[in-house]
C-alpha cells in the first residue's frame, strides 16, 4: 500500500511523524531533511515538496497557524504558536 501511494504522490507535505514512518518520508526528501528532522519538527510546523507544472521542487519548510479556538503564544525555543 505504501508504495501505491508514493509511486502516485506529486506533493508532499508532512507534519511530524514517527519512527516507523519517518525513513519512508525522507526517502521522498533526503537532499534537505533527515529522519531527525521530522521526529523533532516542531507544533505547526511542515515540510513539503511539491510538484508545479510537473516539475519537482526542492524540499521546504514552512509555518502553519494554531486550529482556530487555541490561544497561541511564542515559544523560547521555536517562535510557532503553541497550545496553551
């Protein structure tokens, strides 16, 4: 099933993820990121690689907002807004 769904995904865009999963997603995204990288990725926080115009880009970061209702504050050691 796994590998269903990678041989068919353009974009990707993963939050945190596991042990078990991470190696499956860095596979997908090794020139940038590691399996530490996404055990440790922050709250609101994701990486991605997309696909435009049927090209592939580089593997990013990016920053996403807290689930309406949740009161968010900076963190000290990442500026994502955290769930109080």
């Amino acid at each position: 099933m796994r590998r269903a769904v990678f041989g068919n995904v353009g974009t990707i865009i993963s939050f945190r993820v596991g042990a078990e999963d991470a190696p499956y997603i860095v596979e997908k995204v090794h020139e940038r990121f590691d399996k530490l990288d996404f055990l440790q990725l922050p709250n609101y926080r994701t990486y991605m690689k997309l696909t435009i115009d049927d090209t592939l880009s580089k593997p990013f970061s990016a920053v996403t907002f807290a689930p309406s209702g949740f009161q968010a504050r900076s963190s000290s050691t990442n500026d994502c807004p955290i769930e109080r």
